[in-house]
C-alpha cells in the first residue's frame, strides 16, 4: 500500500539501499529458520518421541533468532543509525505529537488490556478463526503503523516507511514469536516454531517478493500492485 500510495505523487520512489539489505537479510533468515524447523521435523506427534527433538530446535533457535533481533535493534538504533533516517530538509517542523512516558505507558496498558477481552472473545469464532487471526485482527491492530507507513510514502519518506512495515514484520518473527517460545519453556508449555505446509510457503513467499522488490532501493507503483495481489490471494485462500 505504501509503494502504490508513494506512486500518485512520485514517479519512483528511492531509499537507502543498506537499510533495504539488512531488513533483507534478517527477514530472510527468520523465514529460513521457520522452513528448516519445518522440513527436519515434520508435524509433531504430542505422543512420539519427535516432539522432543523439536522442542530443542525450536527453543534453541528461538534463542538465536532473538539474539540476531536485539543486534538488528543495535545496529539499527546505535551503530548505523543514519542508515536508517529519511533526508530531512533544513527548515523542516518536526511532526511528531509529543507525549510523556508516563502517559505513553498507561495508554499501552489500558490499550493491552482491552484487546486481550477482544481478542478472548474472537477465540469462539472457530469457523472462521485462521482467517481473523491472520488477516482480520493484523490489520486492525496494526492501523497506525499502517497509515503512518501509507502516509510518510506519500511524504517521499521511503526510509521511515520501510522501517514502519518491514520492520514491524522482522519485530514479530524475530523478536515476538521467539519470545513466546522462550516464555512458554519455564511453563511447561509445548509451544514450537512449528507452522503446517502452507503457513510456511506463504511466509517464504511473501519475504522472497519484498526482498526482491527492496534490492535495487527504487520503488514504484506497480511493485505496489504485485505485493498486494499477492496479499489478497493469500487473504482469500485463507477466507474459503
């Protein structure tokens, strides 16, 4: 949405091809990981001996993919840092609404807890859960960083727009689904980087076409058009 958005008002769009590559590379080996713990393991048995072996490539690898974030976030944040940052005119007002820790904190929680009750909620609606989880709920829950994404493309803000929707992606399956895995261990829970056939082609799919549109750090609107085809044939096989 935001290379086709970032299209009506540029004719190509460009960004800092460094950035690209390392969103490139972390996305890529969080998606290879996933396939690998896939194809060794196959679907686990809860009663076989599998699950065991599974277990350890899933929390092992968890471990490592979470590393890998935390030094993606220090290269992003510290390191190379410029790397990152949209050119910014001289004389320009900074846009950002300015809000208190505090208040940002108790936002966050009240904001958690209510999606929680929602999300509780959802849990009954077990015709229709796989396409609610995947498609429903990612897009609500994540309307800001969508519109802010649209909205800085459309600003020719390509580094800020790529940090805002690639990096949301890399957050998840680098950072969140390892630390769930992680948590879930002291637990006694037999949470793994498991996911069926088609969850998996899906993932790897969608992160060869977006590194393949992120290559040459120029964009238009068409690259636009095939990524969201693609998302709405996922969406609709995902809804029948």
């Amino acid at each position: 949405m935001s290379f086709f958005a970032s299209g009506f008002f540029y004719t190509e769009s460009t960004f800092q091809v460094t950035a690209a590559q390392a969103n490139h590379a972390s996305s890529t080996e969080e998606a290879q990981n996933l396939v690998k713990t896939l194809i060794e393991d196959g679907a686990p048995d809860p009663a076989d001996s599998s699950l065991r072996g599974l277990l350890i490539l899933s929390r092992g690898t968890s471990i490592i993919l979470l590393l890998t974030y935390l030094g993606y976030l220090y290269f992003q944040l510290r390191t190379h840092a410029q790397l990152f940052e949209a050119e910014e005119a001289e004389n320009e007002e900074s846009e950002v609404a300015s809000m208190d820790q505090w208040s940002a904190g108790a936002w966050l929680i009240i904001i958690t807890v209510v999606t929680a009750f929602c999300a509780d909620i959802l849990r009954g609606l077990a015709d229709c859960r796989r396409f609610i989880g995947l498609i429903l709920l990612p897009l609500v829950g994540n309307a800001a960083e969508h519109v802010t994404s649209v909205w800085m493309a459309c600003k020719g803000k390509m580094e800020l727009t790529i940090g805002v929707s690639v990096g949301s992606s890399i957050q998840i399956a680098a950072g969140m689904i390892p630390l769930l895995v992680i948590i879930a261990w002291p637990l006694h829970k037999n949470l793994t980087l498991f996911f069926a056939n088609f969850e998996t082609i899906v993932l790897f799919v969608s992160v060869m076409l977006v590194n393949l549109l992120l290559q040459d750090g120029r964009t238009n609107y068409m690259e636009g058009v095939m990524l969201m085809s693609l998302y709405l044939v996922i969406a609709l096989s995902y809804l029948v």
